[in-house]
C-alpha cells in the first residue's frame, strides 16, 4: 500500500508540473467549458416568459452550477489513450510497473487542481456580470454536490477509459464517444434542466448513468430538495461497479491481442 501512495503521489506531482507549464491552454480548457453560459442566454428568455417552472435567477444559478460540475468532472482520456495506442507509447507503459490506468487518473487530477484559479476567476467575473444570481450555498449543499460530483467523475472517467480499450482493436475508438457525448448533452442536463422533460421520459432516465454526470450535483449545489439521493447513490455505484467489471475483462483482452499484433 505504501509503494503504491508513493507512486500515485509521484505521478500526481509530475503531472501537475506539466499541467502549471501550459497554463495558456488551461485558461482555453476552462473558456471550452463555458457552454453552459451560452445556454443560458435562452433558457433564461423562455424562463423571463414563463415557459417552465424556473425563474431567470433560477436558470443563472443553475447554469453556473453545470459549469462548476464539468470542470470537476470533464475526462479526455479516450484521446489519450487513442494516441498513446497509435503513437506506441502504450507499449512503453507496459513496460514499467504501473498500470496505465493510473498515469490517466493522475493526469486528470492533477488537471482539476492546475485548472482551479481560471475557474474560480471565471465564477468570479460572472456574479460580476450578473449580481442578482450570486448566492453562498449551505456547507451541507457543498459536501453533497462535491461527493456526488467525485461519484460523476469517477463513473464518466470509468465509462470513457472502458470504451478507450476499444482502440486495442479499432482505429479510433473516439469516435465511439462521439456518439455517446450526443446522449451526455441531451440527457445529463448540460443543455437543458431535466425539469423540462416530460415526466416518464425523466423517471426513465434516471436509470442512465447521464443524469449523475452534471444535473444531480449541479442541482445539489444550488439546493436541489428533489434528488432522490438514495437512488443516485446505488445507480452511480451500480453503474461504477458494472462498468469496472468490464473494463477488467475488456483490458485483459485487449493485451492479449496487442501483444499478438507485435506491441
């Protein structure tokens, strides 16, 4: 246990370093993941008309809210994991005694605490820009939204790295995610509240894994009485625990047949 906190606490400060060395591309990570703002021009109009049960504050509140998750919760690692497969230095990894797994959870780590201050600075000039939707959420709402916004990353990074493993026998196995990152902005809230979706259609989508990616913190954050936590939490675990077991036995496959293809 000790060898292992000694070469996650290694990776994690390499990582970092490399992270802080490119700042200029950190400002443009957290200027990419700032759709939510862009939605909430016309969400907030339809909201000033009465379309839909939230006010204009709650539609502000609750798009800053799906920023602040997806900067926590944001995974390329099927990107990495292309290249590395398709520029050999995944075979270089397997080499050394460290499962590569780690190398990406490292980097992903290390890239939420580098991308920090541009977060916040952009939080900042947005209660700036709009005073009526600043508000200070309850300590208890924080450790909610942070322990199941910890529960989103791991099932999205989970999800994307099981899917990566797929470049063991495809080309690109990215352009598997591209086809699933059309279901994650539909339906994880990033484009719209689930409170717009007719009621089965929600109560059905709540069984996805989509929902606990950015509406179940978010909505947490702001001091959402309606998550069902207890249901988040076994879907989460059931859907983190299911998708581990495949990503084992898609990972022990996939060596076989790299290592046939000369790696």
């Amino acid at each position: 246990m000790n060898a292992a906190l000694r070469k996650m606490g290694g990776l994690l400060s390499v990582y970092y370093a490399y992270m802080t060395a490119y700042r200029a591309e950190l400002i443009l990570w957290a200027l990419a993941n700032s759709l939510p703002f862009i939605l909430m021009g016309a969400w907030y109009q339809a909201a000033a008309g009465g379309a839909f049960g939230f006010t204009p504050v709650d539609v502000t509140r609750y798009f800053l809210a799906v920023f602040v998750i997806r900067q926590l919760t944001v995974v390329w690692v099927i990107w990495e994991f292309d290249q590395d497969v398709q520029r050999g230095r995944l075979s270089q990894y397997l080499l050394q005694p460290v499962d590569p797994v780690w190398r990406y959870l490292a980097a992903h780590l290390s890239e939420r605490v580098a991308r920090l201050p541009f977060s916040a600075l952009i939080i900042a000039l947005f209660f700036l820009i709009f005073p009526p939707a600043r508000f200070v959420p309850h300590a208890s709402d924080v450790l909610l939204a942070i322990t199941f916004a910890t529960l989103a990353f791991a099932l999205r990074f989970v999800m994307q790295y099981t899917l990566a493993l797929f470049a063991l026998w495809t080309e690109r196995a990215s352009s598997l995610e591209s086809l699933m990152f059309i279901l994650y902005l539909v339906l994880s809230g990033a484009i719209a509240p689930l409170e717009v979706f007719p009621p089965e259609l929600r109560e059905l989508v709540m069984w996805t894994p989509f929902p606990y990616f950015i509406w179940v913190p978010a909505r947490l954050l702001i001091g959402g009485a309606d998550v069902d936590l207890m249901r988040a939490t076994v879907v989460c675990v059931s859907w983190i625990g299911s998708l581990l077991v495949v990503n084992r036995v898609v990972w022990r496959l996939g060596l076989k047949r790299h290592s046939s293809m000369g790696a």
